[in-house]
C-alpha cells in the first residue's frame, strides 16, 4: 500500500497543471542567537549522517507542509521533530532570534507567492530539551505577525530576509523548545502550516513560568481559529489593490497580552508590543559563524 506521502506526491504531480495542492517551503537554514550562527537540519543531507548530526534545530525530514491539524505533527513538522536534537543554544531573554528559512540547506530563496502569517510557541523542557519529547506538550505562544503597514503579508519577507523573534524578557531563565512557525495561504481553504522547533536556553528573565499560564495543545488550537481556513483570493479588496487591510491571525493572545490581562505576574516587564523585526540575508548572516560543539 503506497505511503501518505507518496499519495500526496503522486497528487501533486497530476494536479502540476491545474492547482497545486501542497507547496515545500518549510526549512530553517540558518539560525542566530546572542550573536551565534546555528545551521539548521537540512533533510536532503543531514539525514544521510543520522545521530552524527549535532544542532540546535529538531529535524524535519521533508519539506511539506502539515495536513492534519489533530496530528503530533503540528509541534515540531513532518519527520521525526519529535526526536530532540543534540544541542541546545543560549539566549538572553530581552534579545531576539534571527531565523532564515528556505526550501533548501544554502538556498535563501522563499517563494514569492506564499502570504500568511509568522508565529512563535514556546514549551517548557521541564530540564534538559535534548531529552524532551513534544507530543501531548502544551504551548505558550511568544510572538505573531500577520498583515504588514504596507498591506502585504509578514511571509512576503521572507523572499529575500529573514524573520527576526523577540525573546519575552518576562520569560523565566531554563530550556525551552521554541517553535517557530509559517501558515501559507496561498491556496483556498488549504492550509499548509510548516512548524519547525529548535532547543533554547533562556538566560536573564524574569519569573513568568509558562506552565502557570492558559496554555495550547496544537493537536487542537487551530481547528476552528479564525484566519486557517481562507480564500485570500477572492476578498474583493485584494482584487481591486493587491493588498488586504485585515486578517484575525489564528492561535492564542501572545505572552505579553497573556500578563497585562492577569494571567500570570513576573518580575521583569512584560515583552514589549509585537514589533515587525524583518532582516535582510546579508546583514543577518554577515558574520554568521558555524557551531559544532
């Protein structure tokens, strides 16, 4: 009997002249935090070295997009996100996170076509991520982006930058799993999320403890969110001026709206209003340098 993946293969290539039903989009190549450079777990090579392989980043052994929004597979990706990864990488709480994605290892270009949102969770290791298994996790979400000033998507960005997260500097110090996420819209009513994890040790902080907040089980967050299933295409709006002026980013409120309505207290402020952090590949990667160990 032919494989999931397969099917999903086989479909694609007969609907090659109609509409495409999934898209590959979904790597982190690159990965930068408190001024260090992570590469990030590429399928087409990493996977040929296995246990040999030491990142941050979990791996993610294709490039297709999730389906099945009940499935583990909305934590951490298609593959195997679910096996930790072999490092972790520190990151002071109050910086950000830069992440480059592309289809794939050294290819920097995301395709032009792809609109929606950008979106990071975070899941407590409760200890050592590298032991940590996702499934049955609950999440916190830290950081959205959706519509831009200039009415276009936050995922537009991406064709030719990176997307920079910041770390809530509420966020008490200890290993998280950071999840860090694409919704692509382009194609009505099917929604192709790419979630993608790698393993963090927050420095500083304050003293939000996720697990004492209202937290999210992806198997369940999205199945009747506002802004999953869309036709971005036929919003009259967008056909007049190639833009959009509103859409409901799907998910839970992020941390910072979490504390300033009472969910939970910290001693250090709140993480400040969502800001749009988009980088340019050369200034982000400039000084990129690899980590081994």
């Amino acid at each position: 009997m032919p494989s999931i993946r397969h099917s999903l293969l086989a479909l694609a290539a007969a609907s090659a002249f109609t509409v495409p039903l999934v898209r590959a989009d979904g790597f982190i190549n690159r990965i930068e935090a408190d001024g260090v450079g992570y590469d990030g777990y590429d399928a087409w090579h990493d996977a040929e070295l296995r246990d040999g392989v030491r990142k941050i980043v979990r791996a993610k052994e294709t490039t297709y997009p999730v389906s099945n929004l009940r499935s583990q597979d909305m934590n951490c990706g298609l593959g195997n996100g679910d096996s930790p990864a072999a490092l972790v990488a520190d990151v002071t709480a109050g910086s950000n996170i830069t992440v480059q994605w592309g289809p794939a290892m050294g290819n920097f270009t995301y395709p032009d076509d792809e609109d929606g949102p950008i979106m990071m969770y975070a899941a407590d290791c409760h200890g050592d991520c590298t032991t940590f298994t996702p499934s049955g996790a609950t999440w916190v979400k830290l950081y959205d982006v959706g519509l831009l000033p200039d009415g276009q998507f936050a995922n537009t960005k991406l064709v030719n930058g990176s997307w920079s997260f910041p770390v809530p500097d509420s966020l008490a110090p200890g290993q998280y799993l950071f999840q860090f996420t694409i919704l692509g819209l382009n194609i009505a009513n099917i929604p192709h999320f790419y979630p993608q994890c790698a393993q963090f040790n927050v420095l500083g902080g304050g003293s939000t403890n996720i697990t004492s907040l209202p937290l999210v089980d992806m198997t369940e967050v999205y199945l009747n969110a506002n802004g999953v299933y869309v036709d971005l295409w036929n919003v009259q709006e967008h056909i007049d001026t190639g833009k959009w002026s509103t859409y409901d980013i799907p998910g839970p409120a992020i941390l910072d709206a979490l504390l300033k309505s009472g969910a939970a207290s910290a001693s250090a402020p709140a993480a400040p209003a969502a800001k749009n952090y988009w980088v340019s590949a050369a200034s982000a990667w400039s000084n990129r340098v690899r980590r081994w160990d």
